[in-house]
C-alpha cells in the first residue's frame, strides 16, 4: 500500500497567503463566509493560522478563492505567458503538471 505524505506547510504562513488573496480580491471575511458557508470564526482562524486537521472547510475556502480570482480576471486581458506563469504559481503540482506539458509540446516540435 502507497503511503501519501502530506506537503510540510507553515499554517502561519498559509494563513498570511489567505488574507492577502481575500484582500487582494477585495472581499471581507463576512462575504467570504457566505460564499462558502463557512463560519467567519472559522475564517479568522485560518487566516491567523490555526489550521485544524479537518481540511474540508479549508477546502471551501480555497476553491472560493480560486473562483473569485478567476472571475476577476477579464477574459483575454492577461497573455498566454502570464496566464501561464500564474498557473505555475498555484503549487508544485501545478509546476509538475506545467513542466510535462512543455515537454510533451518540445517532443511534438
């Protein structure tokens, strides 16, 4: 049986990462939590890095942000390269993913 290791994360860290993105999106926790039906406490502890090893709200509140971020972005208004980039950004497996299609493509040329 294969063991998943779960990634070392700083929850400090990470929750420093959550209130700038809901920041940058301009949201508050209030409307945050009623777009994922998460509890603003909840939020809060996120944010100041009191993780819990439940992961589904965390969940909700990653894939809101994602949506938000998305939304925010007009289509056609960032290039192929920089949409790109950001994907990369995202995680590792993101960059993993990211690495194999270009060299998938480099094979194809």
């Amino acid at each position: 049986m294969t063991q998943r290791r779960k990634p070392v994360v700083d929850p400090k860290a990470l929750g420093s990462l959550l209130r700038e993105r809901r920041k940058s999106l301009g949201k508050t926790l209030t409307e945050i939590a009623k777009i994922t039906s998460v509890d603003v406490g909840q939020l809060s502890r996120f944010e100041n890095g009191q993780m819990k090893k439940d992961g589904g709200n965390l969940q909700k509140l990653l894939a809101a942000l994602q949506k938000l971020e998305a939304a925010n972005v007009p289509p056609g208004s960032l290039s192929v390269v920089d949409r790109f980039a950001a994907i990369i950004k995202r995680s590792n497996r993101h960059a993993e993913a990211a690495t194999a299609f270009v060299n998938a493509l480099e094979q194809l040329m």
